[in-house]
C-alpha cells in the first residue's frame, strides 16, 4: 500500500483518485483549498465513489511516497505550498499536467531528481466539486525509469494504460501537438466536434505542423503523417468533448494558453522556426479574453 496525496483535484485530479481506488490499495488524501466531503467520478465502466482523506491545510498532512500534482501548469507555485508538509526524504512528484515544462514549472520548488513528468490522455471534465466526468479510458505514458515503474506499479489492478517509454521528450510532445490544435475550440467556443470542419480542419493542420517542426528542433521525433492522425483522432472522437482550455475559458478561469501554444512560439523563437498560426491564435485568445 503505498500513501499517495493528490494536490489538485480537478478533472485529471479526479479521474485519478477515482482510478486508484478501483485498486483498493493505497491510503488517499486529497488536498484541496476548500473541504471536500465527497467525490464522485462517473466512468464508462459506471460511477466510483472515492474513498479518501481530505486536508484543506498542509498542517493536516504527512509525508507521503508519492504526491501526484494535477493543478494547472500557472498553479504550481501555489501547490507547492503542501509539499514541505508532504515531502519525507523518499517521496516523488508526479507532475501530470499538459505541456512540455513539467520539469521547469517546479524547479526550485521541489528535489528535481524526484520529479516524475507524467503525459496524460483523457477526457474528463469536472462537473462539479464533487463531481467528475470521465468519458473515456485514461493512457498515462512516463519515463522508463526506476520512478516511472514504481508509479506505474500504483496503477495496477485498474483499467488505466501505462506506457513506459525511452523518449518522453517525444510522448510530451506529440501530446503538445495534439493540444495545440484544442486551441480552435476554445477560440470558437465550441467542443471538438468543431474540427470536422474542412476549413477549420485545415487550420488545426497548420497549427499542429508548427509545434511538429518546433518539436523536432527540441529533439522530438515527430513523423510526418502526425497532423493527419490527431485530425482524424478528433473527427473520429466524441463531438461534445470539452478541451480544458475551453472549459476554462466559459468558466472565466485563466488558462493554459501559455503553455499550450505559447510554448510553441517560444521555443520556436529559441530555434528560428516561425509560428504564424500559433502566434495568431494566442493574439486572438489573448485579444478576446480582455
Ligand atoms: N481535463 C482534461 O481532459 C485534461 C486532459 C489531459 C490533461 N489535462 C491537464 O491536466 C492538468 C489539470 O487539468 P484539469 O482539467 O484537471 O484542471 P482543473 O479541473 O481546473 O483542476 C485543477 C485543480 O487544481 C486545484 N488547485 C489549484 N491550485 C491549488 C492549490 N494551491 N492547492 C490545491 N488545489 C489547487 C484547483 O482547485 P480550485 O477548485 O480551488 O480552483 C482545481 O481543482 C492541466 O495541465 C491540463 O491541461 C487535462
């Protein structure tokens, strides 16, 4: 049985605690800013009811051996804030979040040889506190690496898919990619099922192309076909679906842009490689969220 806390209970957060309680094995507690008497994840396979301890404070807490991190990539700092009070000399940080900095995003903030960088896929969305949505199975790919099997070993005994992998550099980016084009959902204000458009369709190639040459100069290995696949992957997908950069956008919460597309414009200015769909569609976000 391993102690696991979850700072960050949100979609991913949740989807997550209500995964490792079909184990039944491991001790949970959630921290969350505001008390949390009850959490509920409807899956495919049916609702899971979570069992779990809730901290509102890091006073309430103990180290544990893993904290899994879920917050917003913009939240770490403030999450960071339960580790002290979490971290014994053995305890890792699992940060699964989107993007291609989860190392970055808490350097200083916790021992970066105990960070794990998680990518995750799934579709959740948060219905509520209480409440989550998972509309799919979960896929989790992590480093192959002492760390990454003892994490994957949590998740044994449930349906998630782990994959251990040699090239997480590439995993994080062709999960990058992929996002990139959920920007024209979240500048239509409209689920994934906006995609099957023609024109539109053209634009997420565009975009995706960008962040696949941008990646490739990080050193990602990127084919050729990858924009055709993740266009056809949205067509082919539940046209409801809600990126979480839309859901945060019809909420007024901040987002991920940042990470999302404007890393590709940053890391694409460090290479010389011009993003001119990127560009404008964080110009767009930006312009119609003041
Ligand atoms: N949703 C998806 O389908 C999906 C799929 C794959 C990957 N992702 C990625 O997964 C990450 C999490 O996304 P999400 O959709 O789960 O976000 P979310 O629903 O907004 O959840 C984030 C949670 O973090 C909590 N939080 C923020 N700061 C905190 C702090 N200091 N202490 C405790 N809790 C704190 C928030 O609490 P409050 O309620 O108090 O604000 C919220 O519950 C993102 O990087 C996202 O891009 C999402």
């Amino acid at each position: 049985m391993a102690k696991i806390a979850i700072v960050g209970v949100g979609a991913i957060g949740g989807v997550l605690a209500g995964i490792l309680e079909t184990s039944q094995a491991h001790a949970l507690t959630l921290c969350t800013r505001r008390a949390l008497y009850a959490l509920t994840v409807d899956t495919p396979e049916g609702a899971v009811s979570v069992q779990f301890r809730n901290a509102t404070d890091p006073a309430q807490t103990e180290p544990v051996d893993w904290i899994l991190c879920a917050t917003k990539t913009y939240d770490a700092v403030s999450a960071a804030k339960w580790f002290p009070a979490l971290t014994g000399p053995e305890t890792r940080l699992a940060v699964i979040q989107n993007g291609v900095e989860h190392r970055e995003n808490f350097s200083g903030l916790f021992p970066p040889e105990r960070i794990l960088p998680v990518v995750i896929d799934v579709p959740a969305e948060r219905r509520s506190e209480t409440q989550i949505l998972q509309r799919a199975d979960a896929f989790l790919r992590v480093e192959s690496s002492p760390p990454g099997s003892d994490f994957a070993s949590l998740f044994a005994h449930t349906r998630a898919k782990l994959d251990l992998t040699d090239d997480f550099l590439s995993a994080a980016w062709a999960k990058l990619c992929i996002n990139s084009a959920g920007v024209i959902s979240a500048l239509t204000l409209k689920p994934a099922g906006i995609l099957r458009d023609e024109a539109l369709g053209e634009v997420a190639l565009g975009l995706i192309a960008e962040c696949v040459a941008v990646g490739r100069a990080e050193g990602a290995h990127l084919d050729d076909g990858t924009g055709e696949r993740i266009l056809a992957g949205y067509r082919a997908g539940s046209p409801d679906s809600i990126n979480s950069l839309l859901a945060d956008r019809l909420s007024n919460r901040r987002t991920e842009i940042e990470a999302r597309n404007g890393v590709i414009i940053r890391r694409g200015e460090k290479h010389g490689i011009p993003t001119p769909l990127n560009r404008m569609a964080v110009a767009l976000f930006n312009g119609m969220a003041t």
